[in-house]
C-alpha cells in the first residue's frame, strides 16, 4: 500500500502538534513534515514530494494566500486544502483562496468547545481523511494511462429518453471543488435570463454570503444569499445559506423560498434533495437539475424525483469533477439526460432554458 503522503503549514505548535498526531492515526497517512509558515513549505515541497498539501491561512513571513498562488505557478495539480477558521475573515479569505486554485478547505475545530480528545479527534478524521483520499485518488488516478473517463451521457444506462422540455427553474447542486465551478459557469448566463437558479452549495454558515457575493460580482445576473420569504424572480439566483435547507412554496402565483433546519440529509445541511424535491414538487416536469463535483451522494435521490416528474438532469463529467461522487451517483444511475464537461454546462443550460421560448 503507498501512504499518502501529506505536508500541514500552520503557525500555532498546537494545530501543527494536533493535526500530525491524529492524521497519523490513519494507516495509509504519512505526515511527511509539519512548518510553520509557507516559505518553508515550498521548501519542502521539492525535497519531499507530498501528495497533497494543508495550508493555514494566517501565517509569518508567507501567508496561506501567498503560498498558494506559488504552489499554483509551481506544481499546478497538487492538492491544497485550506484550513481555515469560522470567522468573518476566515471565510472571506477562503472564498479568495478557492478561487485562486484551492482544491477544498476544512474549518478548524473550536477546541475550547470540544468536550474530549475523542471528540476532536473524530471531528479531525472526519473533515480530512475523506477529502485527502479522494483528491489524491483522483490525482494520482491522472497519471494512470489504462484509466477510463467517462465523458459522455451515451456511455451510462438511460431509464426513458426524454425530449427537451420547457425550463421554468434551474437547480444545481454541488459540493467538493464547487466554488471554482461555479465561478466557469455563472458569467455565461446572460442579461434577461428568463428563469430563477437556486443553488446549493455544501459549505458552512459566512461562507455562502461571501460566495454569493463573489458569483454576483462575476455574473451578468443576480446572485443572492437565498432568506425566508423571498419571491423566486427570473433572472436571479438564490444561493442556500449555510446551516439551512432551502425549499419552496407557491401561493397565488408567486413561488417563495423557504427555509428550515429540520434534520440533515446525507449528513448534509442545505441539502441537495431538499432542494430537487422541492423543485419537483412544485415546478414539476419544467425543472432542471443540474448535479456536479462533489463527494458523497446528495442530490441523487433529488434526481429520481425531479426524474419522476418528468424533469432534466445534467451531471458533471468525472474528468472535469474535483471529486466524482455526487455526479457519479446519478449518472451510473442512468438519471442523466447529459454528462457534460465543466465548459459546456453553462452554454447548455442557456439552451434548455432558451428552448421553446
């Protein structure tokens, strides 16, 4: 078995001390070295090889930032995953850090709130060991010349096809890689875009707001952090908020957003499947979803609904996916009416939406 060999910057001797202790408790980890600041991890890198690299944002001499924008001039696709704090500025600066090219990002524990090692420990192997393994797979499974992408909707069973439809709303769920993602397709929805997006977007509370404004700022329509009661209007998105699921209810012609915290789903809150049921609830076969890069299976069942209402689906590619685990679930699940690389699903909303208008 070759360990997965990982490098941590981060100035606190706690966090160092911490993160080295539990990482290694998994069997194919191999903490190859732990710095405290980002000069000395580009030192490193060379000397070392890691397969992936955890960076603190706030840090001497070289910042998170800063040392990512020259691991990205330097190794192009190594892995990077920000760990950053939950705060106002922790989360604006990881919104600037995944769009700078970081793969993913956990948020650090608050330690004087945790009751137990046990408790801190597990909260550590859950937010890290899922998203090392699945992004160095993923890379490594880059270097592999005998590995099959699957590029191509004809390539996966199909239940019934389906003719293009009218769209009256468009729904994209996406997780792992997402805000990168999203930043390739929002630009290409023109002004007057003639239906609502809602959106959900795996990521904690603060976090959403600063997306949201960072895809309004690219985006030729509106993009807002989605609140109880708003009036789902064309030519805007509505972005779930962190901690909340987002659905929807129409009255006297007007459709509105709610939201709620009922229990999450596929230990996911907002949800992907809160939202398509939602959707195929009330938009029925004039739906579209849209599912990409992602870990895990949220949205696929979300998908058989919005299937058994007659509506659309697109799934990401696996070649063009960060992580192929949401898009994958539904496109092996014959849901998908296209699998489409990253590049093309923005131009292929537009013309769903613009079809039989």
């Amino acid at each position: 078995m070759i360990p997965i060999r990982i490098l941590f910057a981060d100035d606190s001797v706690v966090n160092r001390q911490m993160l080295k202790k539990i990482l290694s408790l998994v069997p194919d980890f191999e903490v190859v070295a732990v710095v405290s600041n980002g000069r000395l991890a580009l030192a490193r890198i060379p000397q070392l090889n890691p397969d992936l690299v955890i960076l603190d944002i706030e840090m001497p001499e070289m910042n998170g930032l800063e040392t990512l924008e020259q691991i990205r001039e330097l190794y192009r696709d190594l892995p990077v995953i920000m760990f950053s704090s939950l705060t106002e500025s922790g989360a604006a600066i990881t919104i600037q850090a995944l769009s700078m090219g970081a793969n993913d990002y956990v948020t650090k524990p608050q330690i004087a709130n945790t009751s137990s090692q046990e408790e801190l420990e597990k909260y550590i192997l859950e937010a890290f060991e899922p998203r090392i393994r699945n992004l160095c797979q993923k890379q490594r499974s880059k270097l592999s010349t005998n590995k099959q992408i699957y590029a191509n909707s004809d390539q996966f069973p199909k239940i019934l096809p389906k003719v293009h439809k009218r769209v009256d709303v468009v729904g994209i769920g996406i997780s792992t890689g997402g805000p990168n993602a999203l930043a390739s397709i929002f630009p290409k929805f023109p002004v007057g875009f003639p239906v609502a997006i809602l959106l959900v977007q795996h990521m904690p509370p603060l976090f959403t707001r600063y997306l949201a404004e960072r895809l309004d700022q690219i985006s030729e329509i509106r993009v807002v952090e989605a609140e109880t009661g708003m009036v789902v209007e064309a030519g805007c998105a509505y972005l779930a908020p962190g901690n909340y699921h987002m659905s929807l209810e129409s009255q006297e012609g007007l459709t509105r957003i709610l939201l709620n915290q009922e229990p999450p789903e596929n230990s996911c809150r907002p949800s992907v499947d809160v939202l398509f049921r939602a959707m195929a609830q009330t938009f029925g076969s004039a739906s579209l979803g849209v599912i990409m890069t992602g870990m895990g299976q949220d949205g696929l069942r979300g998908c058989e609904w919005l299937h058994e209402a007659g509506g659309q689906i697109f799934a990401q590619d696996e070649a063009s996916s960060i992580i192929w685990g949401m898009p994958g679930y539904v496109a092996r699940a014959g849901l998908a009416d296209k699998v489409l690389p990253l590049n093309e699903i923005g131009g292929e909303i537009v013309s769903r939406v613009l079809f039989k208008r």
